[in-house]
C-alpha cells in the first residue's frame, strides 16, 4: 500500500482520475471434500511439477558450479561458485550476513525462492549438516535479516515474466526487480541495525 501511494504521486504516468474495480465475486459455500481433495491435488501437482524441474535443475547447476574447476580438493574455496559468492558477499556485510554461501543462495533463489534452502543443502553437503552449519555462520539476529531480505527481495523469474506480461513492458519488469532488491536490503539493513543497538542498549 505504501509502495503504490509512493508510486502514483512521484510516476507521472500513473497520476490520473482511480479507475473503479468491479469484481464479480462467486457464491460463497462450505466446501466439499471432494473439491478440497481436487483442488489439493491439483497444487500438490504443480509443485512436484516446480521441484522436479525448476528446484532440481537450480540445484544441478549449483553443484556444477561447486566441483569445477576439479583440482579445487574438498574444498569450495577455488571452485566458480565460490568466486560469484565471493564477490558478492560484501554488498551483504552489512546485513550481518556478508559470507559467500548467502550471497550464493540469494542469487539462486532468484530463480525459485525454494532454491534457498536448497542451495543450502548443497552448499553443505546434504539437507542434515544444515542446521549446524548455519548456525556457525548466522547469528540469531543476522538469519532473521537474511529471512527478510529473502522474504522481500527479487521475486522468482516467474513472477518478472509476469509482470512483463502483463504490462508489457521490459522497463516495468526491469523497475520492478531493482525495486524489491533495494526493498529488501532496505528493510534487513534496518532491521539489523536497530535491534543491534537495542541489544547494545
């Protein structure tokens, strides 16, 4: 609501006479267990149909980019994954999390938002050595920057191709995205600031 108050007084082309949305709402009932079973399995589809093909292939990719060049050892450290967290790690030093395995989930999770747990997982050889691992590198306040920046930075790939659909404009897709990303960092900046001076306090 604040982002569209913003937007309509400093976008020109958006200044004007509010046209009236009519909406034709549907009868309200109590449903069925049928219709509930339909509509479950119907989602239930389309997200196995998301992780067997957008999840699986970001993950693939993430574990490409984490074994070559081969004579890197056991270690990320050299591998072409490492240098892209790498030299994105510092624009999130300020957040709290300014390492390369977050830089590398956030970039991936640009492609499917699930892909930042998954990412994870690779990153730290297995779903299991998750928990343990983050908590070496997080601290309580720095994950919950990282949620947020996660919760509001760029939306999927799908949702810029929707937007570019819809308004059918690159410009607008293109907006759009940088505007969730400085959203984001906005609020998890804010965040760990403030509540690092509470705590100081």
């Amino acid at each position: 609501m604040l982002s569209a108050k913003l937007f309509r007084s400093t976008i020109p082309s958006l200044k004007g006479p509010i046209s009236p949305l009519v909406m034709e709402l549907p009868p309200y009932r109590i449903p069925s267990l049928k219709g509930i079973l339909i509509l479950a399995s119907e989602r239930s589809r389309e997200f196995l149909k998301k992780a067997g093909t957008i999840i699986f292939a970001g993950v693939v990719i993430v574990w490409l980019l984490s074994t070559i060049p081969l004579n890197h050892g056991e270690s990320l450290e050299g591998t072409y994954l490492w240098r892209i967290g790498s030299f994105f790690a510092p624009i999130f030093k300020w957040a709290g999390f300014g390492f390369p395995e977050a830089a590398i989930a956030l970039i991936f999770g640009v492609n499917a938002k699930e892909l930042v747990v998954g990412t994870f997982g690779t990153l730290f050889g297995g779903e299991e050595n998750i928990p343990q691992a983050l908590q070496s590198l997080f601290t309580p306040l720095s994950a919950y920057a990282f949620m947020v920046m996660s919760l509001l930075y760029i939306p999927c790939i799908a949702s810029i191709g929707a937007i570019y659909r819809e308004t059918g404009s690159v410009k607008w897709a293109i907006f759009s995205t940088i505007y969730s990303l400085i959203v984001g960092y906005s609020f998890a900046l804010l965040i760990y600031y403030n509540f690092r001076l509470i705590q100081k306090n």
